[in-house]
C-alpha cells in the first residue's frame, strides 16, 4: 500500500513475530499488548476517515474514534477455552504464513481490521441508539423483501443505491442535510420505513445533481431526523403493545414454517438430526428476539445462541459444522418475517 514505506522494518518485524506466535501457541503478553495498540491505531484511522465522508454520525452519537475503535476489534481479542486468539489464528491459518512478505502479512492484518470495523459498527450504532438500530433493520428488511436498492460497499461503507439506474457517480455525495430537504415537503410522519425509502428511490431517480449511491447509516439518520420532524407524539403505548405483540407472533409462525420445511426435506435423508434443526431455530428464534430488544432474547449472535445449546462448542467447529446451514436458515426466516411484516404494514 502506498503507506507502507513510512512504516519502519522493526514494524514489519514485530507484527510478523506477533502473527507468528499466534499460530505456534506462543504469543506473549508483550505481544499482544504491541497488536491491541496496532489494531487500534488502524481501527481509529479507519473510524476517523469513515466520519470524514459521514460526519454527522460522530455528532449524533458523540462518541471518538477511541471508544469505537475498542468497540469494534474487541471480538478479535476474545480467547478460546485454550487460551487463544482464535480469530487471529483461524484468519492467518488460510494461507502459507511462512512464504508471506512483510508487505502481505501487512495487507492481510488490515483486510482483518477493516472487516471487524464494518461487521461491528452497526452494532455499535444499535446499541448506543437502540431506535437508530430498528430503523437501520427495518431499511434491510425493506431492501431484503422489495429488491428495488441495492447494497454496494464503498471506501470500506456500506451503501445503497437504487436499482436500475445511472449511479451518477462522476456527481457531488449527498450529505444528511441535502436528504432532509428533498425529502421533507414529502413525508407527513406517519409512513412506516419501507414507504419512506420507496419516497427516497423516487426522489433520487428523478434529480441529477448528486450522486445516487448513499451511505446507509446517512440514510437511517435522515429518516430519523424525519421522524423527529413530524411527529410530536409517538405511538400510544397501547398501540406499541399490539404491534410488537403481532411482531412476535409472526416471527415465531414464520420461524416454525420454515422448520416444518427443513424437517421434511431432511427427514429420511438424515443429513441433519431432527433435534439438532430444533436447536437451531431455537437460537434463531433467540437472536431475534434479542436484536428486537426483548427481555427474553438470550444470544446476540448465532454463534454464542447455538453455544447455549452445545456447550463445548468452539469457533472452528461451529464454521466447519454448523455455521453454513444456520446462517442459511436465519436469512430464510428473516426473509419471510420481512415479507409478512411488510404485508401487514407493521413495519
């Protein structure tokens, strides 16, 4: 990378030591304390240029790029029951490490970095704005059932943009601001978010002044900002009552329809044991309650849900055995409950 000769060869050699001990079992306090300041530093640079294109997210969750940066690369520090890096050690374990230069081992310990920042930041976003967090999902949802945007990652973002049409790339980025004001004379308040994106991919296609593609945490925020906006008084809370009770009973129909399908297509072939599908829909069911914010969620990830089942359960078991057909699943489950919440217009 174009920065690499400004880093100096001791660098070089202290992050190959590092990896280096990671996969011989023989990484030290020293060196772990010397890879936690280096994944922060680049976390930060990551972080600080992500707010540079978008930086009304720092303003609204007044957070530094420190605090995030933490927050972000925190799961790559966690340890197995053996005391490893795991994640550090599944990631370099792909390749020959031994026939890696300094300037690809670099590279590669970057890609992880800046995968780990984008994987973790709307997490981070939900959790210090829970509200930010559903309207952020119900955008995916949005996306996952219409099909009328597209996802597109830009500089390390991820975007979206409207589908068949010019990007207008070559165009002026739309900030916040501009969103706002095309928007408003548009919304009255009261339209649920897949009606505030269709206004959105109307107004984007009929104006060319800026670019089409838009980052959705942008988005979220404007749509927020809207929200705000219009309304004065949220929804009774007898009314939030109803709708996050019919929420939950279509999720679980949808989750059960979907298991009741997977169960006869895998009865007699036996490729997957009946109890095990049932463990598996039972932490999906979990994962979604816990990202609705419900009391009785149990698990914030896949992962750590089917760990509550099989306790002994480690991260390279769970990507060799199971984590193909349970991420299958949950995107079919959600997938149908996107459906039926938009059909029903609770969303």
């Amino acid at each position: 990378m174009e920065n690499n000769k400004h880093i100096s060869a001791e660098y070089f050699v202290r992050l190959k030591d590092c990896i280096h001990s990671i996969l011989s079992d023989s990484f030290t306090p020293v060196q772990e304390n010397f890879l936690l300041t280096t994944a922060l530093a680049l976390a930060e640079n990551l972080l600080r240029s992500k707010f540079y294109r978008t930086p009304n997210v720092k303003r609204h969750l007044r957070l530094n790029e420190r605090d995030l940066g933490y927050d972000c690369i925190a799961e790559l520090f966690e340890r197995d029951g053996k005391g490893q890096l795991i994640h550090f050690k599944t990631y370099f374990s792909n390749f020959e490490f031994h026939a890696l230069s300094h300037q690809e081992i670099l590279l590669h310990f970057r890609r992880l970095i800046s995968s780990a920042v984008n994987q973790n930041l709307m997490q981070v976003y939900r959790d210090f704005d829970p509200s930010l967090g559903k309207i952020i999902r119900n955008i995916k949802l949005a996306i996952t059932a219409h099909k009328t945007f597209i996802e597109i990652d830009r500089f390390d973002e991820p975007c979206i943009a409207p589908i068949h049409c010019d990007l207008q790339e070559h165009l002026p980025a739309l900030d916040q601001s501009v969103v706002f004001e095309m928007l408003s004379s548009h919304i009255r308040g009261r339209e649920f978010v897949p009606e505030i994106l269709s206004v959105y991919s109307r107004v984007i296609r009929s104006q060319n002044e800026y670019r089409r593609i838009i980052p959705l945490i942008t988005i979220a925020l404007t749509f927020r900002a809207l929200f705000v906006a219009k309304q004065d008084h949220q929804p009774s809370s007898d009314n939030s009552a109803v709708s996050n009770f019919e929420t939950l009973e279509i999720m679980q129909n949808s989750i059960n329809q979907i298991k009741a399908a997977v169960l006869l297509h895998t009865n007699g072939a036996q490729k997957i044991k009946s109890d095990t599908v049932e463990i598996y829909f039972t932490t999906i069911y979990n994962v979604l309650l816990a990202k609705m914010n419900e009391t009785n969620g149990s698990a914030d990830s896949l992962y750590e849900g089917l760990k509550q089942h099989f306790v002994h359960l480690d991260v390279c078991d769970y990507r060799k055995c199971h984590r193909t057909k349970l991420e299958y699943y949950y995107k079919l489950c959600r997938e149908a409950i996107a459906s039926e919440l938009l059909e029903r217009k609770i969303l």
